[in-house]
C-alpha cells in the first residue's frame, strides 16, 4: 500500500515538472531583449495582462513553445508585457493585442492568422527559414506536396520570371510557400506550356501563370494563394481584402442537419468550382459559421442562417439577393447582376456608417474589457467618467452663479436708483430686500413726521395772526372808552 502511495507521488511530481517545464518553455522577455535579438530567430507575443483575447491565447502560446523546442527548431519563443515596456512595444510598431511577430534581426514579420497551435508553427517555420526552397529531387516534390494544401513552384533555371518570382517570395513568404525546383523534378502528371514557368498547386490539381491574362505575378499569387471554396472567418477575410476580390458567403450552420443549409452550401461550392474560369480573378467563395455571429457583427445587423450575401471588402458594401436560390443558374444570375450594377449594394464605408462603426467597435470593445476583468474596467472606464462629469457640473454650477449675480447687481442698482439718485450701487453688489423694504418704510415715515411738521406749522401760523389782529382791535377801541370818560 504504502508502495502504491509512493508510486503515485512520483508520478504526480513527474507531471507537475513536465508541466511546469512546459509552461517555462515561452520565455518572459524584458529591457533586455534589445540586447539579445539578434541571438537567432524569434518568435514574441506582445501582451497586455488585462487583455482576455491575451489570457486566452496563453495556453496556446504554451503549446506552440513547448512542440518547438521538441521538434528541434531554431525558433526561439517568448512573449513580452507590453504595457510594462512600452518602448520595445513601440520599437516594433504594436498597437494591439496580442500581437505575434517573428524577428529575424532588424527585420520582423507580423502574423494575422487564426491563433491556432498549428497554424502559428506552420507561420513560424515558414518565415524563419529561407524565403524561397529548393526541390531537388521527386522525393522531395512528393513530400512538399503532401505537406502543403496551397504552394507556389518556380519551375527552371536562371530568368527575369525567375528574379520577379524570389522577390515576391521574400515580400509574401508570410502568407504562402515558395519552392523551385528544375524541369525534370516534376511529375508525370504536372505539364507546363514550356520553361521558365510559375504554378501554384491547390484544390488537388495545378494552375499556371499566363502573364498576358493573369497580369503582374505578384497580383497573380495574392488573388491564388486562398483555396477556391473555404471556410472564411475574420482571419480569412482580413486576408481576402488584400485581392480586393468580393466575397460569395453561404452563411450556414455546419452542425445543422437540416437539408436547407448542406444545399446552400454545396451550391456555392459547385459554382466555385464548375465556373471557376469565369469568376476567380473577381470573386472568392466560401462558407461562414453563421452560429458564430460573424457576419452580424460585420455588417452590425442580425443575419439568419441559412442565407447568402456577396460582400465588397474593398467599399464594405454587400448585395442581398432579392429571390430565393434554387439552382446554380440562379447564383450565376446573381453574380452577373453584380457585375452589371443592377444588384443595389447596403452598407458602405461613408461618413454614417463610420460613425456607426466606431460606436459599435467602442461599444464591443468596452464588453469585451468588463466581460474579462470588471473591476480594471471600471477603472479604466469609470474614473475618466467621473472626473468629465464632475468638471462638467463644476462649469455648470459656475455658469449659474455668474448669471443670478449679474442679475441681482443690475436689481439691485434699480432699486437704488428708484430711492436716491445720488445713492448709486457702485460697488455691483446686490442689495438685500429687507433692507430695500425698511429703507421703504423710513422713507414713508419721514414723509408723514414732514406733513405733521407743515401742519402744525401752519397752525402756529395762523394762531400767530390771529393774534395780531385781536391786540389791534383792543388798541382802537381803548381811546373811545378815554373819550368817553373826559
């Protein structure tokens, strides 16, 4: 018993180590790796610790170190805070996150595909070695092909094609494989028209490059480097922008067994490929999960399933058809009215719909930073908000202020001048009406205490002249009373 204890200590130490060390394998790079990044090829994950699209993207970046350090490659995996050293972050032109690029020295590569274990390897394998690889030998031929869904091939020796075809291999080596190889390498199978050429094997057979109807040969391997039906995510339509080609979407729902979405389905991919001649240059078709909400939230309106649109990555105008699609004349229909310009387009890239767009990226950005950390959210969020608002109600209140004193001065300078025109209120301030009314009142009281005054003035006048008049009648009547006497 006590063995079986001990066994299965040691195992769970084993595991914990294995973890542990896999988990070692992304190495936390800081200042110093301006010092060390010509040290060989490295592949770094910018992140920002708050950032959930980066919390999501760990165990994965985990994985990717971990199977190429096992695999023996030269690639060299880190990630680096850039919240925490913004001036290597800057250095290398980061303006999200997470942002992965693989660095070569002073040059470096971004990449934009799907943040897949398999996908991220396949990216970093392909730009750390050399752009363009040589076949030597059909062995080698026979391996490529069996390794790569979609590749370019130089066929022959030394030529202008051949300088055009290693130079866009070095501008393009992030999106697709380029190989050479000599005439007499290729497969019974593969036929060209003659030596020098280009081709690009996809969809199980081959296409060759014709100058004359393909135009320049960097144009040619943007518009073929995608298969000619696939699943299209965000990923996959960033990329198909770059060929400015309009985008034939079946929107269904890959888990449904209704009969409806399979059908529309299998129509768009029966057309792509039976018409491919008429349509490729333009046009790229392929299925969207419409579970995922897409689509909904690139055109910013809810789009049912099963269902079909044609979008424009170029202008950001789709084209709805107007009639049910039955058949695969009735999607040729479809198309061709698109190219006459009789199909009307919705959405756009006008002032409106930007305006419409920022607010819904703002609005999906903000979910995004409180579905992952509320609390830094609120933060970020929160404290801004609250500083605005104050300022705002401080402006507010002060403008409020400055009117009602105004207003009280200019009453207040009325009134003074209502009650003494001498008795003017320099001074702007306003007076309070309590002391507007007392001054009334004394006023109204002096004016009484005046006509009081005036009244007994005129009383003692008159009793004064009454006076007088009676002295004056006793002084005339006092010698005829002597008179008499005598």
């Amino acid at each position: 018993m006590a063995a079986r204890v001990l066994a299965c200590w040691c195992c769970a130490i084993i595991v914990l180590a294995f973890v542990t060390e896999a988990a070692a394998f992304a190495l936390e790079l800081g200042e110093s790796f301006a010092e060390h990044k010509n040290d060989g090829v490295w592949l770094v994950d910018f992140y920002a610790p708050w950032c959930g699209h980066c919390k999501k993207l760990e165990p994965v970046w985990n994985e990717v170190a971990q199977e190429m350090k096992a695999s023996g490659s030269p690639v060299r995996v880190g990630k680096l805070d850039a919240t925490a050293h913004s001036g290597i972050a800057t250095e290398y032109g980061v303006r999200g996150y997470p942002t992965i690029k693989l660095i070569k020295g002073d040059l470096s590569y971004n990449y934009k595909g799907p943040r897949t274990k398999d996908e991220i390897i396949a990216f970093a394998n392909r730009v750390a070695g050399p752009a363009m690889r040589h076949l030597s030998t059909p062995a080698l031929f026979a391996h490529t092909q069996s390794r790569h869904d979609i590749f370019f091939l130089y066929v022959g020796g030394d030529s202008k094609l051949k300088e055009s075809f290693t130079q866009v291999a070095l501008e393009m080596v992030v999106n697709a494989y380029f190989f050479s190889t000599p005439e007499e390498v290729l497969p019974a199978n593969v036929h060209i028209h003659e030596a020098p050429a280009a081709l690009v094997f996809k969809d199980g057979t081959y296409y060759e490059y014709d100058e004359s109807d393909d135009g320049d040969l960097a144009t040619w391997v943007r518009r073929e480097r995608f298969p000619t039906f696939q699943a299209i995510d965000g990923y996959a339509m960033y990329a198909i922008s770059d060929t400015g080609k309009l985008v034939v979407l079946a929107i269904v729902d890959p888990m449904s067994t209704e009969e409806n979405h399979s059908r529309l389905k299998k129509l768009v991919e029966d057309v792509a490929h039976e018409y491919r001649e008429h349509f490729h240059r333009d046009f790229q078709f392929g299925y969207v999960d419409g579970a995922e909400g897409y689509m909904s939230n690139l055109l910013m309106s809810d789009v049912e399933a099963p269902s079909l649109l044609v979008f424009n990555t170029s202008s950001q105008e789709y084209y709805l058809p107007t009639e049910p699609l039955l058949s695969n004349q009735d999607l040729l229909s479809f198309i061709n009215n698109i190219l006459d310009g009789s199909v009307p387009a919705h959405g756009g890239d006008g002032l409106g719909q930007k305006i419409k767009r920022m607010l819904f990226e703002l609005k999906a950005t903000i979910t995004s930073v409180f579905r992952a950390s509320p609390l830094l959210a609120c933060v970020l969020f929160g404290l801004p908000l609250g500083v605005i608002s104050t300022m705002c109600y401080w402006m507010w209140t002060a403008d409020g202020d400055y009117d009602e004193a105004g207003a009280g001065g200019a009453g207040g300078q009325r009134r003074a001048l209502a009650a003494d025109d001498d008795s003017s209120d320099e001074s702007g301030e306003e007076e309070p009406r309590e002391e507007a009314l007392q001054e009334g009142v004394r006023e109204e009281e002096e004016a009484l205490q005046e006509g009081v005054r005036e009244g007994e003035e005129e009383e003692e006048e008159a009793a004064s002249k009454a006076g007088v008049d009676e002295s004056d009648e006793a002084a005339s009547e006092k010698p005829a009373v002597e008179k008499k006497t005598d």
